[in-house]
C-alpha cells in the first residue's frame, strides 16, 4: 500500500505541470448566539483578526451572501482561500491551505479554532 500524504497531486495544464492542492482545514464552533448575532460578531472579528494574527495574515477579499462567507487571504506570503457557514448552533470554517503551509495544518487548525472562539465569545460594540 502507497504511503497517503495531506494532499493530492492535481494536473494544472496539458503541457503535464502539477499544482499541489491539500487537504482542507475544517473547524465547526458550536455556539448559542443564533444565526444574527453569531455572524455580527464574525464580520467584527474578521475585519480586526490581523491585530490578533498578526502582520503575516492580510485579508485579500471577502464576500458575505446571507450567512456565507468566502475569502481569499494571504499567509506567510501565501494565498489561501476558505469559508464559513454561519448556522443557528454553530458555524463551520473550511480553508484551503497551499502545501508549503499543509505541514502545518494542526498548528492553523488550533489557531483558526481559537481565533474562531474568540470571535464568537467576545462581545463586540454594534456599528
């Protein structure tokens, strides 16, 4: 049996170069704010998250429809892309990490999960 590695090998065009696409990283949050006030708190949290993550996570783009969220944001120097469900009991984030971050998808599992909970249990001021 083949060795199973954190991501698949994907062909990118006819003339036989590979991208690597990894695995994605999944975290579901419970919560008991309802729909609304969980996705307040998340569209607050999203825009502050580099205070919290720091100079080497930049947001590129977001786009909310309805209680859906995908974004494309940049990490160590690399472009990540993911998104977030907003339910009435919890909300689930998926992002697609590049492979040269992959060998460190545990450590950003932990972070985004706690970024999350952050998020979510802070109270922020409504604009």
């Amino acid at each position: 049996m083949a060795p199973r590695f954190p991501y698949s090998w994907e062909p990118k065009c006819a003339s036989g170069a590979f991208s690597v696409m990894t695995q994605p990283v999944v975290v579901t949050i419970p919560h008991a704010l309802g729909k609304a006030e969980a996705k307040r708190r998340l569209q607050a949290g999203f825009h502050n998250v580099r205070t919290n993550v720091g100079e080497s996570f930049v947001v590129l783009k977001d786009a909310w429809s309805g209680e859906h969220l995908d974004f494309q944001a940049s990490l160590l120097g690399q472009t990540t892309k993911g998104k977030v469900d907003v339910a009435d009991d919890h909300v689930r984030l998926e992002v697609q990490l590049p492979w040269v971050l992959a060998v460190l998808a545990n450590k950003a599992k932990a972070l985004v999960e706690k970024q999350g909970r952050l998020m979510l249990e802070k109270p922020t001021t409504k604009t």
